[in-house]
C-alpha cells in the first residue's frame, strides 16, 4: 500500500527503539497496529461506497435507455394503433355508403362453362385412361 521495503522498516524499528525506548515501544506497536487496522478498514468501506455509487449510476443509466425505449415503443405501438383505427373507419364509411346507394348486382352469364382439357394417355379397351407420369412420382 505504501511501497514499504524491508530495509525501510528495519529502519524506522531502530529510530523507534531508539526513540521510545523498550517499555513503551510494544505499546506504541499495538498502537499502531490498532490504527493501521482502522484505516484499512476505512480505506475498504470507501473503496466499497464508490463502486456502490459507481454502480447505482450506471443502474440510472440503463434505468433511463429502458423507459425511454419503453416510451419510443409506446409511441410506436399508439401511432399503428391510430393507423388501424382510421383504416377500420374508412372501411365503415365505405360499407355504409355502398349499403346507401344499390349497385348492380353482376349478372350470371349465360355460357356454360368449357370443359377442361385434360391431358390423359388414350388406354387400350378395357383399362382406364391414366395420366402422364411425372418424374419422380412414377412409383407413388
């Protein structure tokens, strides 16, 4: 955390031996300990608080991209729902006006209709005609 070597805290032990003496220096030890604990500590739940801040605003920002593609969508969905309603009253309009004025019903024609040509192999006497093979579907 602080780029501390081991030569470095040899060091600082000495000048603290020196300077606090052999009785008090476990004390100012545990001391020490007590407090460096205590900022790890406090170090971690800041580090903890930022990342929950961090995350809450990127949840903002998904947050606010779905209600706003949520409202495009609603648009949408509200203008094909006006396009269908206009279109079903024009539709009214138009049957109730053809219902209004009578129109002439088409007359049947007259001509009966042409046989259909069908395309069938003459069989010999005594069989019935079959029709042309198709490739394929000879064996069906």
């Amino acid at each position: 955390m602080f780029d501390i070597g081991f030569s470095e805290i040899v060091v600082i032990a000495v000048v603290a031996l020196i300077v606090l003496g052999p009785e008090r220096l476990p004390k100012a030890a545990r001391t020490l300990g007590h407090l460096f604990g205590r900022l790890q500590r406090y170090v971690n739940e800041v580090k903890s608080d930022i990342s929950r801040e961090m995350e809450l605003e990127e949840l903002r920002k998904v947050q606010q991209e779905v209600k706003s593609a949520a409202r495009e969508f609603e648009q949408s969905v509200t203008t094909a729902a006006q396009d269908v309603e206009s279109g079903v009253r024009d539709v009214e309009r138009q049957l109730n006006t053809a219902g209004e004025t009578p129109t002439a019903e088409p007359q049947p024609s007259s001509d009966p209709a042409p046989p259909a040509v069908t395309a069938g192999v003459e069989a010999p006497a005594g069989e019935p005609a079959r029709q042309p093979s198709l490739p394929g579907f000879d064996r069906i």
